[in-house]
C-alpha cells in the first residue's frame, strides 16, 4: 500500500512538471514570435506614397509612346526629344530627380501604367471620364484640336459627314478611336474603322489611298507631312477639342497634387511657354 502511494505520489509530480514545462515552452514560443522581425515589406511600405518612392529613388520612370513626334520621337542621337520629353524632363528636375524614359505602344499604355513599368504617362493622354475611372490625371497641359485628314486628291469627303461606307483610319486605344466607334458612327452610319499602332503607317496608308481618310491633330502632322512628303490635307473645321494631362495609377493624391504645382509654376514663369514655342512655333492655347 505504501508503495502504490509513493508511485502515485511520484506519478503526479511528474505530470505537473510537465504541464509546467508545456506552459513555459509555449510562452517562450509566444514572446519569440512577438519580438520576430516582420519578413514582408508592409511595414517598410507603410505610410509611403508613390512620390516618396520616385524621390527616395531619385527617378521619375515615363512612359510614351516615342514614334509621336513633335510630341515624343527618338531624335538622330536616339535620345527621347519632343515637346511631352521636354514636360517630362522639366517636371523631373522639379521633383529634384532624374528621368527614366519607357517607349511602350500606346494601345498598352494604360496596362503598362498598371503594371507599374512606369509612374506617369507622358505620352498626349488624353483625359476623358471612362479614363479617369482608371488613373489619375493632372490638370492640363496641352489642348489639341482634332482635324479630319484625306489625301490631296480627295474632293468627296469635307468632313465626317461623309464618312459614311469609307474606310477611316486611327490609332488604336486612342481616344480618337472611341469617338469614332462611340460617337460618330451613331451619327452618321456605318464606315469602317481600320486600327493603327502609330501615326506615321496611318498617314503611308492615306498617303497611298488604302483609306479614305482619318483624324488627327495639324501639331502631330505637320512635321511628319514635312518629313515623309506625303500628299495629305485638313479639311473642314476641327470636330472636337481635347486635353492631355499626365496620367498616374489610382490613389495618388499627393502625386497629383505635386504635378499640378509644378505644371502651374512652369506656366507662371514662362518655362511651358518656351517650350511649347519650341516645339509648335506659336503660342499655347492652355
């Protein structure tokens, strides 16, 4: 009897020492995994913007399209040059950082942005209101008026009246594209609409008469027609007027908000007029 008590009495320490132990162990566990340094970046991240990331980077990453010119081209030293280059280059030295130019169709431009191969777009963006329910925009800083363009001898088509069962040429994912598709064809029946990846093929297909006409800005054409010799002409009154803006991914206030004071500077002192005059040999309109 007194044996049986004594194992008993000694199985019941050793049960309470290891629950003791267990208990010990897991609060050890607990305070180790408190005190562990975090493994993601969330804390790193935490509080930081989209402009603090360009500033601490010392970059401003743009994408443009670099086949538009006289807004952005590759020059003969195969630099980017053109009137958004020089936007881009002027806003990146008021931020008091470099610029990272990102040549990229403009048909996948927004995807790019989104993709965050690039923080801005620079690249005549064009501000409507399907686009700004996927980026942010800046205020202005160019207004262009879009023209109808056929060739020399074209003498039935004087404006987009007449574009019913032509074949009209445009950029594709433009916002000349939507209007087209969108608004015009509603209008004045159906023609068809035949996509490009950048000016200069739309304008050799009109030049050859594979289409009938197309639409387009006189300050994207001039220095193309001047350049290629195409035989090409404006015709009508402009159809509508439209506004670039630089374009930037959602929920970036203080990116904005920082563009549009430098965009207001550049206007004040005189920078935007220079290079506006630079580039398009009059005074801005914006």
């Amino acid at each position: 009897m007194k044996n049986r008590k004594s194992f008993f009495t000694l199985l019941l320490v050793l049960m309470l020492s290891f629950v003791l132990s267990a208990c010990g162990a897991g609060n050890g566990t607990k305070e180790e995994k408190t005190n562990e340094p975090s493994t993601t970046n969330e804390g790193a991240k935490e509080g930081t913007t989209l402009l603090d990331e360009i500033k601490d980077r010392g970059v401003l990453k743009v994408g443009l399209m670099g086949t538009y010119r006289p807004y952005n081209f590759l020059n003969k030293n195969q630099e980017m040059d053109g009137f958004d280059a020089d936007i881009a280059k002027e806003v990146a030295k008021r931020l008091g950082v470099d610029v990272e130019f990102v040549a990229q169709e403009f048909s996948g431009m927004i995807a790019g942005l989104q993709a965050e191969k690039f923080d801005v777009v620079i690249s005549q963006m064009t501000i409507t209101d399907e686009r700004k329910q996927q980026m942010d925009f800046s205020d202005p800083y160019i207004t262009n008026q879009v023209k109808v363009i056929v060739h020399d001898t074209n003498d039935t088509i004087k404006s987009v009246e007449d574009f019913k069962g032509k074949n009209i040429g445009v950029g594709l994912g433009t916002n000349d594209e939507t209007y087209l598709r969108t608004k015009l064809m509603p209008e004045v029946g159906e023609f068809k609409i035949m996509t490009y990846d950048d000016v200069i093929t739309t304008l050799k297909d009109l030049d050859a008469e594979r289409i009938d006409a197309t639409i387009n800005n006189m300050y994207a054409l001039k220095p193309v027609v001047e350049e290629q010799g195409f035989k090409i002409k404006a015709v009508g009154d402009p159809i509508k007027s439209d506004q670039a803006g630089i374009a930037t991914r959602k929920g970036n206030e203080e990116l904005v908000t920082e563009l549009n004071r430098i965009l207001k500077e550049m206007k004040e002192d005189g920078t935007y007029k220079d290079i506006f005059v630079k580039w398009f040999e009059e005074e801005p309109q914006i």
